[in-house]
C-alpha cells in the first residue's frame, strides 16, 4: 500500500520505519523539506535529526505534506494535536477526499506543562474535529493509546497481549486500519463504534500521562480483561 | 474497623455487603431512613428496593447520613456524582473532620443520555472538590474505574488478575485503602499519588462507558501491563 505519514516527529519515524519495513511504499510529509532536514541538533523532546533517521531508512522518502499525501492511499497523521488541522489544511481538502486518515493525535495542551490538558474533550475530540472538516476524508481513530514503539511493535511487550482501539464512521476503512494493526502484531484490537468514540480514547490520556509518571516509564498499555 | 457507607444504590450495596462480609461494623447512610425503607418497586436503574436486600444483610445497619459518619474511622462515597457534594454536606464538616473517605463517586452528567457526559474534568475532578470543600478529611478515590461487583469482588474475573488506581494526599490514609482493597482481592493497586490524580481516574470513564457498550458487558476491567 502506498502511505504517507504526516510529521516527522518519533511517532512518524515509528510508523514509517515499521510500515516500510513491512514493504509498503513510504512517503514521509513536512511542512518544508529543506528545513526538516537542516536540523542538526536534537528537537525540544530530544530526539535526534530527522536526517540521522533517514539515513538508516533509505526506502522512506521525504516531501512537503501535499505531495506526500496525494499518491498514499492511506494517510496516517502523526502530527501533535495543536498542529494537526493547520497541517491537514496544508494537505488541502481536494487531495484528502476519498482517502484513509489513521489519525493518531492526541488534542494534548501543554501550555501548563506535566500532565497535559486537553483541548478539547468530553463533548468534542480531536476526531471528529478533523473528520467534521473534511467530511469526504475517512477518518479511523486508532494507537494514540500507547507509546510509539509499541504501536508498531507490541509484541515488545508482554508478547503482544494488550489491547488498543479503532473508531470512525467508514466500515471499510476501519477494516483496512485493523489489518495494518494486525500486520504489527496487535492481537486484540477493539472496534468502539463511529468517530465520536474518540472522545473515550482521548479522555483516556488523562490517565494515561499519569501512569507513565507513577510507573516511570512510557512502556506500558492496558489489556481489556473481560 | 468502623465503617459508614453514603448510598443505598447498587455500589452502596456491594461495599457495605462485602465489608460486612469480611468482618467489619458496616451502617448503611441514607437521606431519609424512612423514605429508602418505604420504597416497594425498583428504582430508575431497576435495582430492588433497599429493603429486600436489607433483609439479606441483617448485620448492616441503616440510619442517616450523619449517624452513620459520627462513629465511623472510615467513610465510603458511594452516592452518584451529582449528589456527592450535597450528602457530605448532610454529614457535615465537623463529623468528617479526620476521617478517611474512600471516595468511588464519578462526575457523571446523563442528562443528554448515554455515554454520559462529566460534569467536572481535565483542570479539577469531584476527588479533588470534595477534598477542597472538607480540607481536614482524607480523601482517597478508587475503585471508580470498574463495575460494582468487580470493587469488592476482583477474583470473579480472570481470577483477579486486573489493576485498579489509589490516589489520595495522605499517605495513612491511602495504606489503608490500599489494604482495604487488598482484603477484597485487589492484586495489582497502582498509587498515582496526590488526588490531582483523580483527574486521570475520573476521566477514564469516557473510555470505559464506551467499552461497556463496545463489549454489550460491565464485566471488564484493564489490567496495566508493563
């Protein structure tokens, strides 16, 4: 499948690499190439140049966010929640329409540092923000539940035997999201509904950044006993 | 150890019946001991009138709200969210003061139907009011992450081999909470520290009423895998 994934950042390059790794075509999306590879030291969360990166993956192509997206079949969006609308604005409306968007954002506000806020919540999510926006784009919530390394490799951990969530209103692309889960190894993959089950799946961060504090590592997940 | 329960409802019930079961001295609270012994049919949520289960569980006892506070060590929010703040207040400061509240109760706001909606989350919780209200009383909240029957009773599922969270800001008072659950089955009581804390617990309910109608089932609990 050709994919484009939207950002750059450790949630990108864990998508991207996995996915090639896989044998998919890979584009990875920024807002201007020159810059994202200008970078020599590491960014605000400490992670190293995308250039560094890009060397060990030479299969993984980079380009600006519409030219990325307008041959994928899939989209995933691996932006922070705050610039997750202005970069699919800069996509455009046109080149989304009739694709798949993995959206992986969390609407997480940090403005007031650890534990983040959210900026949208309870009655909204980030979701349905980007699906009410671009109503022909087909929109599957899915592993903003977990740290990047384990959503692409969840047999990292306990031999894979935790769960993670998919939702949106497309039945069709959310099958195609459950058998790109399946193919990183993820065994219990919980379908929650339509897009506004977002609003669970996001809220879910509250406890989330808080588990990580007490625990003191990102390592973990939740499995769904029942 | 004394124990007072606020609320004849379903979670009332399941701690008040288990503690008494396990030894301890449990009174039932109520609004109106009269009103909640009148009662013939089944409630909103269909539960059976209190006194068919009263009849069950000689040694419980039932009175009002603040007899029941006066002589206990430790106290259990058991009311729904919405009248939490107003049944503390029926105890009254003075009868809380120094107290351990093991506070369950959730922010639940159903007056648009299911999933609900919270009336308090992301920058406070109802832990964290409640702890501001009644400065000198030991707020604790758990077991709000789970049905009722799984509070008391954890082994009945998957052999009790899922987590719940304790947060809190007296250390004491946590212990014993913590060894309170532990009496119940509890195997895996994860501190997330100070009833900021809450925030995370009480937001988590977006994701698990949504689960609950994913899974057609309140059976279920997350066990924290790391």
């Amino acid at each position: 499948m050709k994919v484009a994934v939207l950002g750059t950042g450790m949630v990108g390059r864990s998508l991207a690499g996995r996915l090639s790794e896989l044998g998919h075509e890979v584009a990875v999306g920024t807002r201007e190439v020159t810059a994202t590879l200008a970078r020599t030291g590491p960014d605000a969360h400490g992670t190293a140049p995308y250039g560094v990166w890009a060397q060990d993956h030479p299969d993984v192509t980079l380009a600006n966010f519409t030219e990325v997206a307008t041959s994928a079949e899939l989209v995933v969006n691996a932006t922070s929640g705050d610039v997750s609308m202005s970069t699919l604005n800069a996509v455009g409306e046109t080149t989304l329409a009739g694709k798949i968007l993995l959206d992986i954002s969390n609407p997480l506000d940090f403005s007031e540092g650890f534990p983040p806020k959210l900026f949208v919540k309870d009655t909204d999510s980030l979701g349905e923000r980007i699906q009410a926006a671009f109503p022909q784009l087909k929109v599957v919530k899915a592993l903003n539940t977990l740290t990047a390394s384990l959503m692409v490799n969840p047999a990292a951990l306990a031999d894979g035997d935790h769960s993670v969530f998919v939702c949106g209103n497309d039945s069709e692309a959310k099958q195609t999201v459950v058998e790109l889960l399946a193919s990183f190894g993820h065994t219990d993959i919980i379908d929650l509904g339509d897009i506004t089950n977002a609003r669970g799946t996001e809220m879910y961060l509250g406890i989330w950044t808080r588990l990580m504090a007490a625990l003191g590592t990102s390592m973990f997940n939740v499995k769904v006993v029942r």
